[in-house]
C-alpha cells in the first residue's frame, strides 16, 4: 500500500508543482526543447521572447489552475501559428497546373515527385505526368521511370536532350495533348549550392511559370536546411515546402527553422521511401512532435478541464491550518480518479512515462483506502485525531481488512499530513493564491 500511496501522492504533489512554475521557468524548459529539437539557438530564444511577452500580457496566466500548463498551450499555439495555422494545400488551378519539384541532390525530389503524382491521383483524382528534368544522371530519369511505373502515371523523357528547359516545355505540351491535367517537373540537384545550379532551375521556372514551386528538404539535414532553403527562396521564390524523411529521427526543429526564416509555408511531409508515405503537413502536429512532450495539449486540458479549482483553494486552506481529514483524502482521490486512467495520465506528462515505466500504478489501490474510509463515521473523517485502539479495531471489521492494514493506513495518512503541513509554510506553496488570513 506504501508504495501505490506514494505513485498517488506523487501525483498530488506534480499538481502542485505545476501550479508553482513561472512563467521564466517555462520559458527556459521551453526554450531547451526548441533547441533540443534542432531549433537554432537564436530563432528559439526570439520565439520564447515572444512567447514570454504573450504570456506576462494575458492575465489567464495568473488565474490558471496550472500557469506553466498555459504556457505550454500558448506555446503550442504559437507554435503552430508559426508554423502557417492550418495544413496549406497546393494550388491546382491552371490547365495543366505546373508544379516544379526544386532542391538538393538527394532532399528526396525525385522520390517526392512519384508520390505527389500518387497524391494527386488518389486522393484528387487527377491525371498527373511526371517529367525527367534531371539530364546530368541517367540513373535519375530511370529512377523516375520506374517510380512512375508503380504508381501507374505516364513519364515524359528525352534521354538524348541535355536542355531541361526544352524537355519541361515540351511536356506540357504533351501533357495537354495527353489530357493529363497536372505536370510534377523534378529537377537536378546539387550537393551544395551552386550557381550553375541556380541559374538552370531559375530557367526552368521561368519559363514554364509553374502554379507551385516546391522546395524539397531533408528534415535530418537541421540547421543546413535552413541555409538552402534561403538561397533558393531567394533564387526562385518557391511557394512551399516538402521535408521529407520525417520517418527518422529528426524532431522537426528544421520544419519551425525553414518557416520561420523563409516564410513560405511546409506543405508536406515525406515520412518514407514507400509512395505512399506522404502526407499533407499539419502545424500542430509537427508543434507538438517539436515539443516532444508527450501529449501535452491534451494533458493540459484535461487537467484544466477536471481540476477544480475552488477545491484546490480550500484545500489549500485547510492543509495550511492542518486540518486536512479523511474526506479532504478522498475528494483528492476522486479528482485523480475524474482525469481518468493513472498510468495514461502519467504517460501524458513530460518525462514521466519514463520514470513510471516500471512502476506499477494501480487504479485499484484506491480502492482499499476508499473502503476504510468509508468505514469510519463521519466524525471520524473530520477528526482524524478521534482514531482509538477499539474505533480502529471496528473499522478494520466494517472494511474487511486486518487491523493492521488500517494501523498503517492511519499512520501514512498522518505522516502525509504532516508533511503537507510543513510543506505549506515554505515560500512558494499555492502561488497565485492569496495569502490565507
Ligand atoms: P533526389 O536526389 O532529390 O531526387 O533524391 P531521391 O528522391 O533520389 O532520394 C534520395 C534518397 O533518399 C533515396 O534513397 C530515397 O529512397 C530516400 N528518401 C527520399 N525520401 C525519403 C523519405 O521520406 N524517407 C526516407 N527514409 N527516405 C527517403
Ligand atoms: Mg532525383
């Protein structure tokens, strides 16, 4: 029983703790995941400086249950804010619409390329047609063949040209020719930037005047992303990114950098070699993979939705004039029990699925505690003090448990009391409250 007590107080105190975090001290937590992340130091300390601002303005922060759970709303918020909101969507207007693939060699273009030609066709229903605008490597346009083969859309290629800009023309014409209504131009890379490199793909948009140009990134890549993505941005002002190998182990830090430097917004994420690991990039998604915090948006609200705070201030008072008694015990059990699942609750908090991996919570340890109490009078639950040899005896009856069991229960409930009492005359203790008379 020891032990299941302690993983429900530990609990309570985390309630507790939360509720004391300042707004400085999130701010640094926050600040180190961004960086953690692969956020550069200088664009997480401007987005914390912002966030900071926002949250010594909104006096929510003051009344909250939980300051530092608000600020970690409000930095999601922001978060996907910077991020562009909502998921962008391409442009398909245009007849073809025209869509040049831009990028490194290697960011993953021409993998993109037969997935966005899947996209199109599955989820728009579109005809797309791939074109093989990379002439330096023959390997590339049979790479683009073969992508094409399996997704099921046409090719067009010119194996003998060594002018992208002829061969992108001359597939749109043989686009409209072909009633293919969309046109995925994938281009040559380079290892690094390069000018000749600029100069072509500058041509290329030029001109075929695509609908949407997209700048493909790998998202491993961190702060150099951010570098190229600049260059190019100024180069052939591109409408969106693509970050593709989502599927390892980046954080996505490179996804808030490219955005924030640039501007343009993510469009999609790549999270795979197969053509259907594409998805459309969702902002609040990446904010809170860049977090890595667990599901903290929906700890934060269920915590603010269940914690009553009324309940917490009272209880406050009354573990201030140590008078907290068995019924105060059991409405905090209840307001753990209303969040739900123990172990759920605790695999949403930061870290703590960590430390609790190998601790076993039992939702059914309460239960034995409830039953004692619920054997006791309700002079008893307000006195605890009342608590004799023979009354203890009759409630070890009443609840079927051995004298021993409530012996203990007694003892740990006092020695929590204690301890809470002493806690609640260091500084600190209910911060945002006012201070009890
Ligand atoms: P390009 O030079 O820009 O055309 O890049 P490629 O499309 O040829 O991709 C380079 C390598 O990255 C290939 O081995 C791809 O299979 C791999 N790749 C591309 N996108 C992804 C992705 O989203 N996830 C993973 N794991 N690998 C990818
Ligand atoms: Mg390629």
């Amino acid at each position: 029983l020891s032990e299941r007590l302690e993983g429900a107080l530990k609990v309570l105190k985390g309630e507790n703790k939360l509720t004391e975090i300042n707004v400085a001290a999130s701010i640094k937590e926050i600040r180190r995941a961004l960086v953690d992340a692969d956020v550069s130091y200088k664009i997480a300390k401007e987005f914390t400086d912002r966030v900071k601002e926002k949250a010594l303005g909104s006096d929510n922060v003051l009344k909250a249950v939980s300051p530092g759970q608000l600020m970690i709303k409000i930095v999601m918020d922001e978060l996907t804010d910077l991020m562009g909101g909502q998921a962008a969507g391409l442009n398909l207007a245009g007849k073809p619409t025209v869509i040049l693939i831009a990028g490194l060699q290697g960011s993953g273009k021409t993998t993109f390329s037969g997935k966005l030609a899947h996209w199109l066709k599955t989820q728009k229903k579109k005809s797309p047609l791939l074109v093989a605008c990379d002439v330096y490597r023959p390997a590339a346009m049979d790479q683009l063949t073969v992508l094409a083969e399996q997704v099921g859309v046409p090719v067009y290629k010119e194996p003998e040209s060594k002018n992208p800009v002829q061969i992108a023309l001359k597939a749109i014409q043989y686009a409209i020719e072909h009633k293919c209504d969309v046109v995925i131009v994938d281009t040559a890379g380079r290892l690094a930037i390069d000018e000749e490199m600029m100069a072509e793909i500058k041509n290329i948009k030029e001109a075929i005047l695509p609908q949407e140009t997209l700048f493909v990134v790998d998202a491993m890549t961190g702060q150099d992303a951010v570098n190229t993505a600049q260059v190019f941005n100024e180069t052939i002002n591109f409408d969106g990114v693509v970050l593709t190998k989502m599927d390892g182990d980046t954080r996505g830090g490179a996804a808030l950098s490219v955005k924030y430097t640039v501007g343009k917004p993510i469009k999609f994420a790549s999270t795979g070699e197969k053509m259907d690991a594409l998805e459309l990039f969702y902002p609040d998604r990446m904010a809170q993979r860049i977090l890595g915090m667990g599901d903290i948006v929906s700890f934060v609200e269920k915590a603010q939705e269940q914690f009553d705070e009324e309940l917490a201030k009272k209880l406050e008072k009354k573990i201030q004039k140590n008078k907290f008694d068995f019924n105060d015990f059991m409405a905090q059990i209840n307001q753990i029990k209303k969040m739900g699942d123990l172990k759920s609750i605790m695999g949403m908090i930061p870290g703590m699925d960590k430390l609790t991996r190998n601790v076993e919570i039992d939702n059914n340890a309460f239960k034995k505690v409830e039953a004692i109490i619920q054997s006791m009078t309700p002079k008893e639950r307000t006195n605890p003090d009342l608590l004799n040899m023979s009354r203890k005896q009759r409630i070890a009856k009443g609840c079927g448990r051995t004298l021993n069991d409530v012996n203990m229960f007694i003892k740990q409930f006092e020695q929590m009391r204690k301890m809470m009492h002493n806690m609640s005359k260091m500084p600190g203790f209910g911060a945002g409250a006012p201070p009890a008379g």
